[in-house]
C-alpha cells in the first residue's frame, strides 16, 4: 500500500511503539488519527489525537467518528497496538486487572476493527495490523493474565485474515519481544533496558507490512532482539 494520504488509527499513540508508529507513518505522507487515554507531545499537520479508553465500546465509537469527521475519509489502516500487563501469580490475579487487562488488549482490538472493515471491504483495500507479543506464543509464569489476551489477539487475527482476505484486506499479527518502553514500569521483576528492542525497531516493521506489495500477505511476524537477556 501506498501510504501517501492514506487515513491510519494507531491506538496506544501517546508513547512507546504507538508513537514511534505514529511518527513514522506521518513521514510516509499518511493522515494519522491518535486515539490513547493520555494525548502525546507530539504536533504535526497530519496528525491529531483523541481521548480514547480502549476499555469502553462508547469511548471508542465517538473516537471514530471524530476521526471520520476531521479526516474526511474512510479509514485504510487500523494499528492495534494498545495493551497493558500485570504481574502475578494465577491464583493472586486480581478480578480488576484481570478485566482491564482482556478488556484492554482483547475487546478493544474487537470493537476498534469491528468499525473499520465495512469501510475497507467497500473499498476493497485496506490493512490491520494487531500487535500481540511473544507472550502469545509462549506462555510465561507470573503473566496468566497477559498472556491469555495475547494468545487471544493471535487466534483473532489468523481468522480475521482468513475471512478478509478476499475483500482485499490484508490483517498481519505481529509479536514483539520485550521493548524498552515504559511498558514494564508496573512490572517489578523486569527492568526496561538498551539490549531491549527500541519502539522504532517495532514501528518499521508495522510500516514495511503495510507497504507490501498487493500480491503479498504477510501474516504473522515475530521481532525478536539481537542481544541476549541481560544478566
């Protein structure tokens, strides 16, 4: 796809890999609409952000029609990137966290893409990017939590591209090892450090699968780090 005034959402913009997105896809040409609890400091004339709590269904429609509103435009690519992780032990989960992590990674994924697809399908283009972790993957003690909803966003995207594939639109999961972002403030035993992936490593990625070309459908990438885990 050719990003040149093309209209991207990229949810979780205020930081980390949703904003290094963000940066980079306005650098491409794209029209880039923000949506996160917190605005970023970031001022451009393509971009404008939205208060969005991914954990509401409300929250997110009026994002999207204030998008739809200012940008004038159906939207070409969708960016899940929003998510949060506690740590504990199963048995210790509490059922708030619990909630806000699936209502966060998992249900906000569905009702952001819910919105987007009649548009795309009517276009016959368009392009969802949903980024799980490598926790989806393999699950990791002490992340029951967490990893439930990453391994759920996995499931979600291999039959979302299945189903959509014929309308010309392409879904790609994409699975990060740890990044160096303030992610792991709330996690105690992990400290976010320079052998980490930085944002803009991840952000490439998400981009170059957007730019593919139209005969090709990349659907599941995994980013792992070239150092080894510190010690």
């Amino acid at each position: 796809m050719d990003l040149q005034d093309k209209v991207a959402i990229v949810t979780g913009s205020s930081k980390g890999i949703g904003l290094a997105t963000v940066e980079l896809l306005l650098q491409k040409g794209a029209r880039v609409a923000g949506w996160s609890r917190t605005a970023p400091a970031l001022r451009h004339g393509n971009f404008k952000s939205y208060p969005a709590d991914l954990r509401s269904a409300a929250s997110i429609g009026m994002a999207y029609e204030a998008t739809l509103r200012d940008f004038g435009t159906d939207v070409a690519v969708l960016v899940n990137n929003a998510g949060l992780a506690y740590m504990s032990a199963f048995e210790d989960t509490s059922t708030e966290h619990w909630m806000e992590m699936f209502d966060t990674n998992v249900h906000g994924l569905f009702h952001c893409s819910r919105l987007v697809i009649p548009g795309m399908k009517q276009r016959r283009e368009g392009s969802i990017v949903n980024v799980s972790s490598t926790a989806g993957r393999n699950g990791l003690e002490g992340f029951a939590g967490y990893c439930g909803t990453k391994f759920a966003v996995q499931g979600i995207s291999q039959a979302m591209y299945k189903e959509l594939r014929e309308f010309g639109i392409k879904v790609t999961c994409v699975y990060p090892g740890a990044v160096n972002t303030r992610f792991f403030d709330r996690i105690d035993s992990i400290q976010a450090n320079e052998k980490m992936l930085r944002p803009e490593d991840v952000a490439i990625a998400i981009v170059q699968v957007l730019e593919s070309s139209p005969h090709s459908h990349p659907i599941d990438l995994e980013i792992r780090s070239m150092g080894p885990k510190p010690k």
